[in-house]
C-alpha cells in the first residue's frame, strides 16, 4: 500500500478518520457519491458519548450506548471499515500513517479524531480523578462508584468510611451536572435496601466548580434552577473554587481538603493531535484552525471537522463541541466532496445551534432553545426522548426506554456489575 499507481478507473479515495459523529455523519452522506469511503477508528464501535455516564453511574449496558462500526457499515459496499490507529499524516504524498507502519494513501482526508479530558497541566492528576470518553472510562467509574459502597460497608473506622462515602467530581459542565445528579439517586434511591451495615442515605456527593455558576453554557436561570434542583438532591455544589490538588485520599479545593475516595473529573478537553500531525495552527485546547469550507490551510484535500476544530459560529463565538455540531460539519463536508467531484462550488459552512439538553436527576432536565426554555418534568421527557430517538436502531431504543421506566418507577438500576477484578483488587 505504499507506492501508487495509477489508477484510471478507481474512483474518488476518500479516507475518513474516526466514526465518531461527525466521521460517521460525512460517511453516512457519501452513499450513492463516486467514492470509495475508507472509515478508520482505533475503537471497534461508534459510541453515543452523551449517555455515557449512565453507563458510569450503572443505569444502562455499554451494549446500549455502542454499536460496531463494520456492524453499521454492512450495507455499503462502497466503504472499507478499517480498525487502526493513526499516528501521523504525510500530507505531501497525500498518506494516511498508521501505528504498525502502514502508509494508506487518500485523494480526499476527513479528520474527525474528537477529543480527551485535559487536566489543565496537571496530567499526574488522571490516576487519582479519571475522566468519561470512552467505554472503558465509564466502566472504571462505575467500578470505583460501586466498590466504594463496597468498601464502606466493611470499613469500621467512621473517617475511613466517611471518605469511602464522598464522590468529589470536578467540573459542573453538562457531565459534571449529569453524574452528580444520578451518584446522589444512585445513594438515595436504589442502593438503600440493599445494605446493611452502612445508611447510603448518608453519602456526600460534591460538585466543585472553578466558574460563577454550574451548566454555564446555558441561560442563568436555567442554571439557578439546576443547581437548586442539585442541592434538593443533596449535591453540594461549591462555585468559584478550583481544585489545586487531586490524590488517592481527596482533593484540595478553595484552600480547604475533602477526604474523598472517588474523584471524577469533567473540567477540561483537548483535542485530538490532528493539528500536530500536520504541523497546522491550534488554539490552547489544541484545536485544528480550519478555513470556513472546514479545510486545513494550504491543504484544500484535507477537511477537519468535530471537536477536533476551532471556527467561529455566526455569533462569533467558537462552535461548540457538541454532537449536533460535529454531525452538521459531517453532512456539510460529504456535501462539499460531492460538489466538487460535480465541478461546483460550496458556500462556506454555517452552524445552527439547535439547543442545549442537560438532565439534573430521573425526573428533572433543562434545555435551552434559545428563545424556549424548558426545566423540570416536562423538559426530563423532551430530553429523554430526544436521546431514544438520535440512538441507533430499534433494539437499542426500546431497551434504553426499557431501562429508564424501571429506574423511573423502580429505582432499580440493573447494570451494577463489577466488572475487572474480584474482591481481593478492588481499589
Ligand atoms: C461524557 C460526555 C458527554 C457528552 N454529552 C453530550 C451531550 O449531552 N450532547 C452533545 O451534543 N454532546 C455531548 N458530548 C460531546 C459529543 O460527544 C462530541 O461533541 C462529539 O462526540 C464530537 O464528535 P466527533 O466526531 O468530533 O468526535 P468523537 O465522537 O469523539 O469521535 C472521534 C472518533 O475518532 C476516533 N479516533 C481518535 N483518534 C484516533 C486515531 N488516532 N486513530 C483512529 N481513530 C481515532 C475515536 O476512537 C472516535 O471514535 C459529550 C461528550 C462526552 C465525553
């Protein structure tokens, strides 16, 4: 695969990098164009981030929120799914470097790497207060969560257990709000009964906030009420405080130190080092500058769309990153291609904010239309099924709605496995 040949009657090689949602979106908008889509990813699945601190907080399956990509790929005969890991871009001889080698040469490049959690520096902070991106970040929180109240019930010493029982997370962004909304039901609610030596009542969750006010993004009396709504649940929600240390036993805040034995951090991302791997300019998250067709300067062949890139929304302000956001720059690009391989030309892209959904507990969300706003019960259902609708496929639909009315009117959460070691590792 390292030397090209000419290649009269092969169509359009486009390479497209990462199935997240905007790779899977602009893969999705290639069908029926005279390409051959080849769709990368160092993960076998597309995943839905946006639940997946429900699968850290034991309310649905990893199977619920991910679907193989080769899986949802079948019916194209015209995309080659490929499980790699890209370390670089030769962008003179137009190839795709892969980890084990591999050169995979490409007419037309679609950068769609995403995003990780930064810790502002402080990356010996990761061990102590892991972040939610992947699969396996959410199945190592649920593991923490869930040996903790493990732990706690076999700790007789009321410090000890006390720390056990406080769950500090960092960050009160939409994660941030979401996951200490559902630990505080998660202690209220469901696990009461099933302990005996320890009230789970009496669980501490703390949501630490360097910002003025939680779910800053969205209007201020949406976020009045979802920190009020927080409090009601017994979250304590500290603002204007940053976390300047993170260890095994707790963090310091605000000049003060919390014993806390699980710390979740939802405070900060970077971008994928799509920008490094092309020697382009980035903004301090590390994100791509693209042209307004969503190019990279100087390489009109390679597009860079999704969390990876920075460029202004009609506001001025940076489009956020945000899933609708990566997908419009999906359909956008698959678009552009398919104007080009026509010999036409395309107006810049142009972001629309459709709205911001973030949900408070099992029965309270807000969303910020802009002009609309919704909280409480009725912007819950709006949000609930907003969800079911934008997952994939039936199965997963009826089983995530399934799961929800059971938590709903049950309080039972039924993915509360352990999984990743006995008793005798848990940490
Ligand atoms: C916990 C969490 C909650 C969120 N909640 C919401 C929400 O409620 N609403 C909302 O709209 N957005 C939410 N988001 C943001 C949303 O998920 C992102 O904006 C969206 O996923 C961005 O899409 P993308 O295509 O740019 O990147 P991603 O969806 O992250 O996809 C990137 C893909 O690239 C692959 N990849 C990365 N590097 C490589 C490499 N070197 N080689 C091969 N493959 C690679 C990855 O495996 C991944 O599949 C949330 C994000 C997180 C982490």
């Amino acid at each position: 695969m390292t030397s090209e040949q000419p290649r009269p009657t092969e169509p359009h090689r486009v390479v497209i990098v990462g199935a997240g949602f905007g790779g899977l979106e602009a893969t999705n908008r290639l069908a029926g164009a005279p390409v051959h889509v080849t769709l990368l990813d160092r993960r076998n699945h597309h995943l839905f981030q946006p639940l997946l601190y429900q699968v850290a907080t034991a309310s649905l399956a990893t199977s619920e929120i991910a679907w193989p990509i080769r899986y949802l790929q079948r019916g194209r005969p015209d995309v080659t799914t490929l499980f790699a890991t890209v370390t670089g871009i030769n962008a003179q001889e137009k190839r795709v470097l892969l980890d084990d080698g591999e050169a995979l040469p490409y007419d037309t490049l679609i950068l769609a790497t995403g995003a990780r959690h930064a810790y502002f520096g402080h990356d010996e902070w990761e061990p102590f207060a892991p972040g939610l991106k992947t699969l396996e970040d959410a199945t190592t929180l649920r593991r923490r969560i869930l040996v903790a109240f493990e732990r706690a019930e076999r700790e007789r010493d009321a410090a000890r257990r006390a720390a056990l029982l406080t769950f500090v997370i960092i960050g009160a962004g939409p994660t941030g709000v979401e996951l200490a909304g559902t630990i505080a039901e998660l202690a209220q609610d469901t696990l009461p009964p099933d302990f005996r030596n320890i009230d789970t009542h009496k669980a501490r969750v703390v949501l630490i906030e360097a910002g003025s006010r939680v779910l800053a993004g969205f209007a201020d009396d949406l976020s009045a009420y979802a920190q009020a709504s927080l409090e009601s649940l017994g979250v304590g929600v500290m603002l204007g405080q940053a976390v300047t240390e993170c260890s095994a036993d707790g963090v310091v805040y605000g000049g003060k130190r919390l014993e806390a034995k699980t710390i979740i951090w939802a405070a900060g991302v970077r971008a994928s080092p799509a920008a490094e791997w092309l020697g382009a300019a980035a903004d301090r998250a590390g994100r791509l500058q693209v042209r307004p067709d969503l190019t990279v300067p100087g390489h009109p062949e390679i597009f860079a769309i999704g969390d990876t890139v920075l460029i202004a929304g009609p506001d001025g302000n940076p489009v956020p990153g945000i899933a609708p956001a990566a997908k419009q720059q999906g359909r956008y690009v698959a678009n552009v291609i398919k104007a080009r391989l026509r010999g036409e030309t395309s107006a810049p892209f142009k972001y629309k904010h459709a709205g911001s959904l973030a949900q408070i507990g099992k029965r309270k969300a807000v969303i910020d239309f802009g002009r609309i706003k919704l909280r409480g019960t009725i912007a819950w259902w709006i949000w609930g099924l907003a969800h079911i609708y934008f997952l994939i496929g039936l199965r997963n639909r009826l089983s995530v709605a399934l799961s929800w009315l059971w938590i709903y009117v049950r309080d039972q959460r039924a993915a509360r496995l352990i999984t990743q070691g006995s008793s005798k590792v848990a940490r």
